[in-house]
C-alpha cells in the first residue's frame, strides 16, 4: 500500500513533505487499481457507517490524504431511499447524526455535504459525480447488511482510487485469524491482544488544529442538480412525508440519533449506572445499560472512545491487566460493574464482527449455527408447539405472554428493547413458531424493521444466540429446543424487577 502512494503521488503531483500516515496498515484497504488525479480539486470523504467526526479512523485517513496532496476535504453523507427496511424512524435518526455532524463540522476546515435521497435512484450518480474531482476516494467498511455490496457495486466505476478504513471496533477486523464460535476462546484471544489495539486508538478530535486548503464551492455540476440537506425542513413534523419509506415505523419518542445524544447518554452512564451496571442490568426497572446499541449502530460513537472514557473513569492503568484467562471477570481488575462492561462491548460486540466479517455469506443463515445446534434443530423439527403464531400476531403483541407482548411493544414503540427481555423475546418465537427457518425469518424482520440498532451483526449475534451460536448444548433436551438453552417468562418474572416494565408496556398504554 505504501509504494503505491509513493509511486502514484510522485507522478501525480510535485513532491512535498508529509507526515506518516497515522492509522494502523491492517485498517487500510484499496479497493480499486485507480491512480489518483492529478488534477483533483479535494479529497473525498465518503461516510456512509462510521457517521460521526469524533474517534473515526475513516475521517483521520482522509484528512492525511488531503495534508498529503495539500487539497480540501470534503465530507460526502448520504442516505439513500433504497434500503430494506427503509422508515422514518431509522431516516429521522441518521438525519440527527447529520445535523450534529453539520454543526460540529462549522468551523473545521472541511467542506460539509449531508444529502438525503428524495426518491430512488435520484442520488445514485451523486457518489461519481464528485469523485470525478476528487484525488481519491476514502469510506468506511462495515461488514454487515447492504454496505459490503454497496462498495463492490462502486469500485470499479470510480475514476479514482477508493481507501476502505475499518474504524468499527478497537479490534481491526483482520487482526484474528479465524472465526470464534464461543466466547470463552475469543475473550482469551482478545486479553492476548489488546493492549496493543489500546496504543492505537484514533484521535478524539482529527480535525482539531489542523490546517487545510479551502475550497469556494463544490463543482457546479453537483450544486446544479443536488441539494444540500434541509434539517430544518426534514426533522419537520411531516418532513419525512414526501420520501416514499415506511411512514408507519414513526421515530422513536426516547432515542435521539446523533453524537450529542450519544455522548450525553455515555455521561450518563458513566455517572449514575456504571456503579450498578453488574448487579442491575438485567431489570428493566432499574435502567441500568448505556442505551447507545443505536449509536454505536449508526457510528455516532465509536467503541474506541467508550472503551476510553470508562478506563478513565476507573482510573485504570494497562499494569493492572491480569494474565490472559478467557473469563469475563479478573483480567482489567477495576470493579466487577466495569469488568462486565468491558466484556460486553470488547468480547460479545466485537466478535459479532468477528462472524460478519470472516462469514460474510453465513452470519445470517442457520448453517452458521455449530454442528450440536443444527442436530437439535433436525432432532427437533417435527415436535408438537404448544402454540403458533403468525407474523402479525407476533408484530401486533398479540399472543397469551404478558411479558414477550410488553417486550414486542416496546420495540414497536422505541426501537429499543431491553436486552434481557430481547433474549426471551426470541426464544418464545423460537418456541411458538412451527420451524426454525420460519422463527428466524420473523426474529430478523421484526428486529431490523424496528430496532433502531438492527441490520447489524451484534444484533444478528443476539438473534444466532437464541438458536444455538456462542453456546453449549443443555440438557436435559426439551421438546422444540431440544439442545438449545430454553428460557420462560415465569422464570423471567420471578428473578427479574419488572413490575413498573409491564406497566409501561401495557395494550392500553399504546
């Protein structure tokens, strides 16, 4: 990678001296054979996932290109109309991100442009439009959902070069060798490893004191047909009207997209939960977790800077690491609350991305499952139900369980639901659907139709957990679960605080 820049870039333009390239090689990929243009007016930012300016790995690289080549930036956030599951709720949510992007971004030396597609296909020649002036073309990678075809689809039609940065966690995704299939070998792996990752997060601030050409307009022949997005006009009541998406997912009325938002539920935590966090995460009623899944979803905040801000909290220093032991507690030595924490967010979200990243045609199908698991799915296949519902059913909160049906209309509602419950919530369609190939078909859809943090592979993790991945065989086998680890909601009621939980998520409270 490094002798193509010099090559290029001493053919390209006249030689300067400039500062090594400040993120990790094993983040960077080209993606194309393009050379840079010579006569580029700026160097473009393509954010599509990590859609934040704090800690982003993506956003460091291009302002080294455009330090490099002594262009401008410019900073290119889309949201396109054609993607499965498409609502307001989700457009509305990246729509805050980028209005809080517009804002931080005022008086930074980078040209800002947020674009929000009014109907399908009318932003499509946007992306190579501007590429057409720019030296080079930096995005994000993100190993989920439709973006990994996005940038195969886009590669080869860009006249230049597209830089794909992994920016998703403070593992890199190429850094393990092999897929973890449980937890206990991955955490192990991960202890080995991350000191290491801990010397190289991105910077908190990479636009900060940083000095960069400005460029006067954006090239007319965007300007002509393309308009900047209007916040006022689109975080409107009816804003999202005209957009032809799902208007009846309406956006959630607790949850805010945006890095403001994030980094006021992150203080949050850090001030009234984290205390608590082990002993209380469990009950609904006690609010306990940081509410920043959705967040770290859209890349309003990174992992890198949670990580961070709760080490600091602790006051934690890298001697007080234990030996590498792949248990869950002992190895940070801070309290047991920040122990848990650290393992949710270093050791569960991170080899989600693990799976999605090196299985890319398998996270999301039951092959993936390990072998134990897919034997007690054919053992199990033709076992009576106790009862089936339908899709509608399920959507609607319309079965005999009063706790999976608060569950469901907190979803529908929130487009959240707290985690535990999320766990019962798809054993029991696991448990009340007539084949495991029609309980994952419903557990994907209604999870990514509604959850603002769905579409994502520590979700689809979540869902795969239900079924049997990063687990072990149970026993004894119970009729339909058969190996896999069964869950009720008596049990569920009897050791969890949920009375003010049922209450909130009442029918008539809808």
């Amino acid at each position: 990678m490094e002798e193509w820049c010099a090559t290029t870039l001493i053919q390209a333009r006249t030689a300067v001296i400039t500062p090594m390239n400040p993120i990790p090689e094993i983040r960077l990929t080209q993606a194309n054979d393009k050379a840079i243009n010579p006569d580029a007016q700026y160097v473009l930012h393509w954010m599509t996932s990590a859609r934040r300016i704090r800690y982003n790995f993506s956003l460091e690289h291009a302002i080294y290109r455009a330090k490099e080549l002594s262009l401008p930036l410019v900073i290119f956030e889309p949201v396109r109309v054609r993607y499965q599951w498409a609502s307001d709720r989700i457009h509305r949510f990246i729509i805050e991100g980028m209005r809080d992007n517009a804002a931080e971004l005022e008086d930074k030396p980078a040209t800002y442009f947020p674009y929000v597609e009014p109907k399908p296909g009318e932003g499509s020649p946007l992306l190579l439009t501007l590429a057409k002036s720019a030296a080079t073309v930096v995005t994000d990678e993100y190993p989920c959902f439709f973006l990994p075809n996005l940038i195969t689809a886009v590669k080869d039609r860009l006249p230049v070069p597209l830089e794909v940065v992994d920016t998703n966690g403070v593992v890199p995704l190429r850094m393990p060798d092999r897929t973890f299939t449980v937890a206990h070998s991955y955490r192990r792996w991960m202890q080995k490893n991350i000191l290491d990752c801990l010397t190289e997060l991105p910077k908190s601030t990479p636009l900060s004191r940083i000095k960069l050409p400005t460029l006067d307009k954006l090239p007319a022949e965007v300007t002509k047909r393309w308009k900047p997005a209007d916040f006022k006009e689109l975080l409107d009541k009816d804003g999202l009207s005209k957009i032809p998406i799902d208007h009846d997912v309406a956006p959630s009325p607790v949850l805010t997209g945006g890095s403001d938002a994030a980094g006021k539920s992150l203080d949050r935590f850090l001030k009234r939960r984290l205390g608590d966090y082990g002993e209380q995460r469990n009950h609904p009623d006690e609010h306990a977790t940081t509410e920043l899944s959705a967040h770290l979803h859209f890349g309003h905040i990174a992992a890198h800077e949670i990580v961070q801000r709760v080490l600091d909290h602790e006051d934690w220093t890298p001697d007080q690491t234990s030996k590498a032991n792949g248990k869950n507690h002992d190895f940070w030595n801070t309290s047991e609350s920040t122990e848990g924490f650290l393992d949710q967010v270093l050791t569960w979200r991170e080899m989600g991305f693990n799976m999605s990243f090196r299985e890319p045609d398998r996270y999301d199908k039951l092959d993936s499952l390990p072998d134990w698991a897919r034997k007690s799915i054919r053992e199990t296949a033709d076992d009576e139900r106790p009862v089936t519902y339908s899709l509608e059913q399920f959507e609607n909160a319309d079965t005999h369980d009063e706790l999976w049906n608060a569950g469901q209309r907190q979803l529908v509602r929130q487009g959240m639901m707290h985690n535990y419950i999320r766990m019962l919530w798809g054993k029991k369609i696991l448990h009340w659907t007539k084949s495991v190939d029609r309980a994952l078909e419903i557990m994907i859809h209604l999870n990514n139709k509604y959850a603002l943090d769905g579409r994502d592979p520590n979700s689809y993790s979540g869902i795969f957990w239900v079924l049997g991945r990063y687990d072990r065989a149970w026993g004894p086998k119970r009729p339909v679960f058969g190996s896999i680890r069964y869950m009720t909601s008596d049990s569920a009621r009897k050791k969890l605080h949920l009375k003010e939980y049922l209450r909130e998520f009442r029918a008539e409270n809808g």
